[in-house]
C-alpha cells in the first residue's frame, strides 16, 4: 500500500514540474517583438495580468473556447465574426517573425490560425499553431483565470496579439 501512495506522490511532482515548464515557455512566448503590424503575442493569464484583457472579456473567451453556456452569462457577439484574410495574413506574418527566430526558413505557410474567439479592445484571441514543431501538449481540467473557469485548458490552445 505505501508504494502505491509514494508512486502517486511522485506522479504528482512530475505533472507539477510539467505544468510549471509548461508556464514558463508559454510566458516566453509573450515578449514583444518588433514586426509591422502586431506588437506583441501572449498567453491568457499575462495578458489578463498585464490589462490587456477585463474579466468580462474572459468570460466571453471562455464561452466561445469551452462552448459552455451559463444561465447567468449571455455572451457578447464575437467582433468581428471572423476575422478577415488580411487581418489573418498580419497575425501570420507577425507570428512567423517570431518562428524565423528558432525556423529560418519558416513561410508563413506554415502558420495556421486554428480557432478564433473574438476581438477584445484590440486584443486578438486565437490559436496559432505552426506545423514546424511537435506540440506535448498539457492540459489542465479547469483552470481559473481572473475569476473565470477555463476547462480543459492548454496555455497553447490560447494566444493573444495586440496590434501596435
């Protein structure tokens, strides 16, 4: 019986460093990088952290992520309801500078948007994924942010990019 409760102690430790490495390189991808149309891409909790976003904004991200309605929670309309193929191409070509860093020969073909959950204050939220690099993705059940419950939550499910 002992072994059972170390061996379950130790999975614990395990996912706990995960998730904390896991942070860490979602935290690094919120620097601020110079490029000609979005200053800068963070994870949900920094930008929350840093004002980019209001509570009622994760309630909305919330809603369009995890497709739960709430009885005491009516969404606001995604604006715009999809976002142009301009806009789309910017974000891309801005994420890709980021890429180019560690991929040189990156192309913007190989940045997708996978999901869009709205337009908050100039705030884009999306997921941007690049099909250079092998995801390990971690998931946590619920994640609380600013108040609100994000379920199933993967920080890299989640970018926000800001326009200068």
């Amino acid at each position: 019986m002992k072994g059972i409760g170390i061996i379950k102690k130790l999975f614990v430790l395990i996912l706990i460093i995960s998730v904390s490495a896991c942070m860490l390189i979602a935290c690094d991808r919120g620097k601020n990088v110079d490029n000609p149309e979005y200053a800068a891409f963070y994870d949900l909790e920094t930008a929350y952290e840093n004002g980019l976003l209001a509570q009622n904004d994760l309630q909305n991200i919330a809603y369009y992520m995890n497709c739960l309605e709430k009885p005491d929670f009516v969404p606001n309309p995604k604006q715009p309801e999809n976002l142009n193929s301009q806009t789309q191409q910017n974000i891309k070509i801005s994420y890709l500078k980021i890429l180019q860093q560690d991929y040189p020969t990156a192309k913007v073909d190989n940045v997708k948007i996978d999901n869009y959950y709205g337009t908050y204050n100039g705030c884009v939220a999306i997921k941007i994924s690049t099909d250079l690099v092998l995801y390990d993705y971690i998931f946590i059940d619920k994640k609380e942010i600013g108040g609100v419950d994000f379920y199933n939550y993967c920080a890299a499910f989640i970018t926000i990019c800001t326009e200068k």
